[in-house]
C-alpha cells in the first residue's frame, strides 16, 4: 500500500493546486481545461489506489458483508462518471494545443 500512497497524495494535491489556482484568477482562459485535466487524473489515480487496496484485501473482499466492498463498488461507479471519460483528455489536448 505504501506504494499507492504517493498516487493519492500527488493526486489530490494536484486537483487542489489547480482549483486553487482557478479560484484565483477565474478569467483566466485554459483554467477550466486544467481543472477537468485534474478532476478526470484524480479520479483514475484513486481508482488505481482502491484497487490496489482491494486486491491486498484479499478474498473476503468480494463479500457483501465487508465494508470495503461498498468502497471498492463506490469509486468505479465514480470512474464510470461523465467526468472520469478518457475522452477529456483528448479535448483538453486539443485546447492547449489551439491555442499555440
């Protein structure tokens, strides 16, 4: 697990740093772009970290009855989400690279 922390960590420090910089200067064009480039990594990132966790979990993870399984279904329904889709990376590729 330990090698599964610094995807969380880095992670949620880059949606925060990128909000934050959003909150800043809410004019800025290209911000929104970053924020969902961050919101839809940070996302794939948890969900790397859940499965990780799950499979250290081991075979009664599976069960109903294990509070981690809820967890487990809870971040993929997540990672099904509009915001998760892969395609916005492909759109966020195509702002940056319209506006060179």
């Amino acid at each position: 697990m330990r090698r599964k922390i610094p995807h969380f960590t880095h992670s949620r420090a880059y949606l925060y740093a990128t909000a934050n910089a959003m909150r800043r200067d809410l004019s800025a064009t290209g911000e929104f772009s970053a924020v969902r480039l961050a919101a839809t990594w940070t996302i794939h990132q948890s969900a790397k970290v859940v499965d990780a966790a799950y499979h250290m979990a081991g075979a009664t993870a599976v069960f109903r009855s294990n509070p981690f399984e809820r967890r487990f279904r809870d971040m993929h329904a997540i990672a099904q989400q509009i915001q998760a889709r892969d395609t916005h990376y492909e759109d966020v590729g195509k702002a940056i690279l319209s506006d060179k």
